[in-house]
C-alpha cells in the first residue's frame, strides 16, 4: 500500500551533516519519511543522482524599484523561473527605501509584486534613510510582519548611509531583534578615486576595478563590525570578495561577535581583468565589490573551510547588457561611474559553486548544501523549514547530476537579462528536477509552475540574531530612541 503522495526512490540524501542511500517520502508538501524501501503513489526515481535541498539564496535583487520609477527587469515571475531551473526554492530579496520616504508604502508594493513569484520568499528591507519616523515607528511593523533583516549600504548614491544613520539603523534593528546585513564600501574613498580617474580620462569599464580596491571594502567592513560591536547587533557582511576583508570577519569570530560573511559566484570565477574586454563588454562583469583575481578567488575557499564565509548568495541584479534601460541606460560611452552594477546569477548559483565546490574536489556534497542552502536558512530564520530534508520539513528538494556536464550559455538561462558572465564556461554537476512543497515544478530544464504558488516566509524571531548582552560600559545606548 503506498504511505506517502510521492517517494523519491533510490537516491542519494544529502543533508548539511551527512549523505546516504534512502529514500523520501512526501506528503502535504512535507518531508514524511526518510528510509529505505518507502511507496509512494508516485514514485521518482533518483537513482544516481543526489537528493538534495532545494537552494537558498539569501541575496538577490528581484523586481526592485527603482528612484524615479520603473523596477529592474527582472520579474518575481522570471526570477522564479531562474531560480526553480537552477535548483533553488527559496529567495530572500529586498524591499527597498528611497530617501525622503518611509518604508511602509514600498514593502506593501513588494507584497503585491511578489505573490506572483513561484518561489517561497522573504525579505530584506533597505533603509536608506533613517529618519525618527522610519527608525522608531516604521521598522517595529515591518518587523511585526515577518521581515527580521535590515540591509544597510555604507556606499552607493543615493543609498548610503553615513556613520551615524548606520548606528541608528543597528540600534533599532537591536530593538527588533533583527539582523542587520550590510554592503561594506567607503564612500568617500570610491568618490575620490572615481573623480581623479574620470579626470585622467580613465572612463572603461575595467576602471571601476580601479576605483574601488580592496583596502577600501576592508576599511568599512572593519568599520561596520566596529560599530555593530558597540551597538551588540549582530550582522552579517554581504559579498565579501576577498581573504583580506575576509580577516576582519574572522578576528570578530574569534572575539565571540555576532558576525557572519557571504560571498557570491562570481568572486570564485570571475577577476578584474574580465572588465578589461575590449569597447563596452566589460560592463558584464560590472559589480560591488570588484571581482579582484585568481590568488584572492582561491583564497576564499580557506576562509570557507575555516568557517569564516560561510554562505555563498548570488547577488542576481538584472541589468540587460544590448537593452535600454540595462548597463547602456547611459549609453555605450558612459563612464563606468555611470554603468549600472551587478550580474545575474540566480540560476547559474549553485551549478558554477557545485562544479568550484564538489567537482574539483574542495568540498563534499554536503558541504555544498551547508553553504548554498542550510547556512542561508540557518542565519535568516527560515531553519529547519528550509535548507535540509528530515521529516516535517518542507519539501523543497533538487534532483542533482553529479555526472552531468553542460556548457553554460544564456539560451539555457531563463532569467530575463540578456545575457550570463558565465557564458562557455563547463560545469560537471546539474540540476535535473526541482520540487518546492512537494510539487514537481522544474524537469529537465522545463519549469511548469503557476504564478502566484510562491509563499512568503514570515519570520519571527530566533535565537542566532539575539545581541549577547556586552556592551560598552554595560550601557545599552540602543535602549534610547535618539
Ligand atoms: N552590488 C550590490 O551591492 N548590489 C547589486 C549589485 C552589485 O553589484
Ligand atoms: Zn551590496
Ligand atoms: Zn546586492
């Protein structure tokens, strides 16, 4: 008699801890059963291929509004089809702020955008101006419902906050128990660099390199854990591109704080000197941090293995390379000051980090799911639910090919952008059937979900973000609505 909706047959499990032959049985979307010789009314055999999580990216940027209106081209709809053909079930994205407005208004309007989205879905929420209002009355809502993240940029115009916004932003994230995730930049060393280079005509794409090495990353990560130190807020230092940044997080570990790093794809794969193609294509490689080059990409990996970084996001941010509103919105000539940054990675995420990871032998396969799945779930809140396959979980599950080998070209991408920075690079190791809550949602490629069958994720409050209790003198500033 068949117990369950659907067994997984014959597999391959793979958890954050361990790997073993077993098979799943499912029902209600639920994980029900982890054994051997288990009936389904359906049954999928997964003979050969791993068994895995469904992916976990904590960092990506879908359907954001952009200042002056309009919101990037990539949509919940096309982001969540990436997403569910490369393996992963669950975003957490952003809600963002533009200044001299609140935070309310935007997050309702990412609440309607999102419930088209066919992933299960979360949010960051961006505050990029931190007025009494937002700090002491806007951020408990948001809290209240569901989002338990703050993401702060220490660079960018229009979205930088100065020291003391940034302390604000850490105190009522402390008040809310939130965590506080921040892009580690300074400001004014990028802007001092960008203009002497544009006076010296340095205006190609690869000069965005240029103008932001890596000392500069290093200072304002060393500056915000410092800040977040006094506070006794816990954050986590988003896309960190090389060992040196990496440092500061790991003498913060040692010191007991509450202080967690990420990086991305493209900071393994990609260097600087891809930004030096000739004429405008460079602009694919454009984003923040600068990828650095191979010495500082084959150096993360020890701060993986020693537990330094421990999350690997995509940091997918939808800019087309040939459309108008893309890295040309400023025409082909613009100085790289003025092309816009990121690259896309949703779907190309755990294929690239699976072949870096396990392929070439740095990892076993359930450290893949630590960092591309549990670790994610773990820090943002989403843990046992997502991230790891036991019983009472949900269901979201990647059918893997160790064995299968694919050329990456953007024909198989099915984001919205025009175009991957990982175009003919081969990757062993693939994606060949995704279920979220239980439901086969990508096969062979072939996404069939219906629009809207995405959840969000409201998150209360967990344990692994509460402050520790030191403070400066023991004096809590952050009880004080200053
Ligand atoms: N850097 C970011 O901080 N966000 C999106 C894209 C990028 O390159
Ligand atoms: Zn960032
Ligand atoms: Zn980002």
């Amino acid at each position: 008699m068949a117990d369950y909706d659907l067994v997984i047959a014959g597999g391959t499990v793979v958890t954050p801890s361990d790997m073993f032959a077993a098979d799943v049985g499912i029902a209600g979307g639920r994980v029900a059963a982890v054994g051997l010789d288990l009936r389904g009314r359906r049954m999928v055999d997964a003979k050969g291929l791993l068994v895995m999580p469904g992916g976990v990216d904590s960092h990506c940027h879908i359907e954001q509004l952009q200042d002056g209106g309009g919101a990037d081209e990539e949509t919940f709809v096309t982001g969540s089809t990436a997403a569910l053909a490369g393996g992963t079930t669950s975003v957490v994205t952003f809600s963002t702020q533009f200044k001299g407005h609140g935070i309310l208004e935007p997050f309702a309007e990412y609440r309607r955008r999102a419930a088209a989205a066919m992933v299960d879905y979360a949010f960051h929420q961006i505050i990029t101006d931190a007025t009494d209002e937002v700090v002491f009355n806007e951020i408990p809502q948001v809290a209240a419902a569901g989002v338990r993240s703050l993401k702060a940029f220490l660079t960018y115009d229009p979205l930088h906050l100065d020291d003391r916004q940034f302390i604000r932003v850490l105190a009522a994230a402390r008040r809310n128990r939130m965590l506080v995730t921040v892009h580690c930049e300074n400001y004014e060393a990028i802007n001092w660099r960008t203009a002497a280079l544009l006076a010296d005509g340095r205006t190609a794409p690869k000069y965005h390199a240029w103008s932001r090495p890596s000392m500069i990353e290093r200072e304002a990560t060393h500056r915000a854990i410092a800040l977040a130190e006094m506070v006794d807020q816990p954050i986590q230092v988003f896309h960190v591109s090389c060992p040196e940044v990496a440092a500061e997080i790991a003498r913060a570990k040692a010191r007991g704080l509450k202080v967690w790093g990420e990086t991305c794809p493209q900071y393994f794969v990609l260097s600087a000197d891809h930004m030096d193609r000739p004429g405008f294509e460079g602009a694919k490689f454009m984003c923040s941090p600068a990828p650095r080059d191979a010495a500082a990409s084959e150096g993360l990996w020890a701060c993986i293995r020693d537990g330094v970084l421990d999350i690997v996001s995509s940091d997918h941010s939808g800019w087309s390379y040939d459309t108008p509103v893309g890295k040309r919105v400023n025409g082909v000539d613009a100085p790289f000051r003025d092309i816009p940054n990121g690259v896309p990675g949703l779907q190309a995420r755990l294929p690239v980090m699976f072949h870096e990871a396990v392929t070439k032998g740095r990892m076993d396969a359930s450290g893949f799911v630590r960092l591309t799945a549990s670790n994610p779930a773990r820090l943002f809140g989403l843990y046992p639910r997502k991230g790891t396959i036991a019983p009472g979980t949900d269901a979201d599950i990647v059918l893997w090919d160790p064995t299968k080998t694919v050329t990456l070209t953007n024909a198989l991408a099915q984001h919205v952008i025009d175009y991957t920075p990982y175009e003919g690079m081969q990757v062993t190791g693939w994606p060949v059937m995704t279920l979220r809550r239980g439901e086969v949602v990508m096969r062979d490629g072939k996404v069939q979900a219906e629009p809207g069958s995405g959840q969000y994720l409201a998150r209360a409050p967990y344990d692994m973000i509460e402050p520790t209790g030191n403070v400066p003198n023991g004096f809590d500033a952050s009880a004080f609505l200053i």
